[in-house]
C-alpha cells in the first residue's frame, strides 16, 4: 500500500502547528509511549463509575481524573460526579441538559461573548434563552442582566457563566451574579460556568476568578487538550451528583447506568489527562500557569513598544489586539472576531514565535497604514513606530 498520503499529511499537520499562535492548544506534549493502546478499541461506555459487562475500558482511570479536578475545584468527590467528555462543548451540553431537568420551565441566560456551540446547544435541548449585552471587554453586562431578570423574576433562572471567553478571556462574576439572585428572591436557579479554557489554571492565580463548588456553582465544564495539552481534543464536566442522579437510566444489555451524553466513549483521553496529572500535579500546573503569564506579558509589552494597542483581562494568557492584515492572520492562524484578533500564550508557544510574529507586525506597518491588505484594522497602531 502506498504510504505517502500518511507523510503528506503529516507534514501538513506538524507545519501548521509549529505556525499557529491564535488557538488555546498546549502543545508541549509527547504521548508516544501510549503507541501500544492504538491496538486496541478502549471504550468507555456509560457512567464512569458503573461496571459495564464491556471491560476494554479505562473507567478507573476517569474517576481519578474527574476526582483530581473536583479536589482543585473544591467539591467533594462524595458530592460531586463526572465524566471525560470530548470537548468543552459537549461539557457545556451537560451541564445544560442536567439544568434543564431540575427546572423545565427555566430561563437561560448567558452573554453575546459566550462560545458558538451554546447556541446550538440551547437548540438542540429547547430551553427558552435570553442573550444578555457583553461590556467592550467581553465580561456580561450586569446591568443588562439585572433588568432583564426584573422582568423575568417569578421563572426559574439557569446562569450560564463563562470563565474565560473565546475571545479575550473574559470573566462573568459570579458574586454579580448572586447579588441578583438575591435581589429578586430567585428561589429556583442552577449555575453552569463554562472554564473550558481557565478551568485548569484559575484556581492557581492569584486574586484569580471564583466559580468553584464552594462557591455554589452546580456544574463547570473544563477542556483537556487546551491548556494541559492532549493529541485528541477531550475535556471533564463536573456536576452535583444530585443532578446527575435525576436523568439516571439502567441499561441492561451493557449492564451499566446511562448518565453520560453520549453511549460509547473515548478511553484513551483518560489516559493522556493522568499522564499529565501524574507528571505535573498541582505544581506542574501553578509552574505552567506562571510561566504562560510571563509570556502573555512579554507579548502584550512587545506589542505596545511597537505601537500596537494591546491588552489583556485579569493577567491572562490571551492577549488582544487590533486586527493586522489577512497576511499575518493566515502566517499565524489568529483567531479574529470583527475588529480584533488575539494571541494566546499556552503551554509551547515559545518567545521566537512571539519574537518572529512582533517582527512581522513591525514590517507590515506601512502596507497595515494604507489600508492596502484585505480587512486590516484602521486603529492597529496608537502612533508611528521608531
């Protein structure tokens, strides 16, 4: 058989992700010696913690992985439950869909910053929803939601909270969020907080946001392959066992609960998420975490000796700035939204990337001036660089 498709494929792969420097994907990971487990189909069906009559799995496994993240979100494993899903998405899915059934008359509301795929996931399950304003820096516009619920305030309310927004990285408060509850005398209403990006490095920066258990949130959502860093996209949803325990089903030809989203699921991402933890613990991700921080700094210093108006919420990773000529979002892959484009300094993206991306920027200057490339932003710079 003939091989080369496989070559040429995986140079296109390693090429592009040696450019990129606009999407949360740590990259500073080798999974090699998990070579052997691709023989095998690892299927991980159903609740973790239920037996199946399947045993090719790595459900024990999950349970230390979801048991980790409940401990650095400050919930009790005895309280809490959850499972490796595929993504931030489908975590976000869950934490909806268990919303959904404690309170079927629920409102849902969530700002014009949160992620795409919540709005199909609001489709898909049929919850009335409201779109609250976002403030310019992408946080809820408090405001806006406060005279919303006003008029809302006899239904049950679901918060839909993003710990870190696609964009610029911003935090919806969750103390504003329970000043309203109280307001209002809102007697029924769940949290979900979406930190599928900050979920893993929140809890470890310092006057960093509050979304934990002991905060009284009732479900969050993590992404695995954004900041730990994973060769397949995955993630962990963390829920309120009560919750979890109301859409419970038995299903007896695999001899297992039925509590996940989907039935069949990936039992190698358990793995690779153990690996990490195993390697990196708690000091791996504080070491991480500060070392990201550093970067992100460095890059939004850079930015503004050139002229560049760069900025970041809240000491973060993602740093933004106006956006530059379609040249360099292509060399680059940044992620752009209207007017502004940003880079996010995980886990791999080294200082020659960052070095390598302000030296373009400083040579496309002139043409970003003029106006002479495709959508390139009239505000890139606050004054003619030296």
């Amino acid at each position: 058989m003939n091989n080369d498709w496989k070559l040429d494929v995986f140079q296109r792969i390693k090429q592009a992700s040696n450019a990129f420097l606009g999407y949360p994907l740590a990259k500073d990971f080798s999974y090699e010696d998990f070579a052997p487990f691709l023989n095998y189909v690892i299927n991980n069906v159903g609740d973790p913690e239920s037996p199946s009559t399947l045993a090719i799995d790595t459900k024990d496994i999950e349970i230390k992985c979801v048991q980790f993240f409940t401990r650095i979100l400050k919930g009790d494993p005895k309280k809490v439950w959850g499972y490796v899903t595929n993504g931030g998405t489908e975590g976000n899915l869950y934490g909806l869909y268990v919303a959904r059934e404690a309170f079927p008359h629920a409102i849902v509301y969530y700002s014009e910053s949160t992620h795409y795929s919540v709005k199909k996931n609001l489709h898909l399950l049929q919850i009335p929803n409201i779109v609250i304003r976002a403030r310019e820096n992408g946080e809820m516009d408090y405001d806006d939601l406060d005279s919303t619920i006003a008029l809302k305030r006899d239904h049950p309310a679901i918060f839909f909270l993003n710990i870190g927004t696609t964009m610029t990285e911003a935090v919806d408060k969750l103390d504003e969020i329970k000043k309203i509850i109280k307001k209002y005398a809102i007697k029924d209403f769940y949290i979900h907080c979406d930190a599928a990006f900050l979920g893993a490095l929140a809890p470890f920066i310092e006057g960093g946001p509050k979304f934990d258990f002991s905060e009284g949130v009732d479900s969050i959502s993590i992404s695995g392959h954004k900041f730990l860093g994973s060769p397949i996209p995955c993630g962990l949803v963390l829920v309120k066992r009560n919750h979890r325990d109301r859409v419970a089903h038995s299903i007896s030809y695999v001899d297992t609960l039925d509590t996940t989203i989907t039935g069949s699921r990936n039992g190698m991402t358990p793995l690779f998420i153990w690996d990490f933890i195993q390697k990196q613990g708690v000091e791996g991700l504080i070491k991480r975490t500060k070392e990201s921080q550093a970067l992100a700094k460095y890059t939004e210093d850079e930015m503004n000796k050139i002229g560049i108006k760069a900025w970041r919420n809240n000491d973060g990773l993602t740093v933004v700035f106006p956006k530059p000529s379609l040249k360099i979002r292509n060399r680059f892959q940044l992620a752009s939204d209207e007017n502004i484009s940003h880079v996010i300094c995980v886990p791999g993206i080294k200082k020659e990337q960052i070095d390598q991306l302000i030296e373009a920027l400083k040579n496309d200057h002139e043409e970003v001036e003029h106006h002479t490339e495709e959508n390139a932003s009239p505000n890139l710079y606050i004054t003619t660089a030296s």
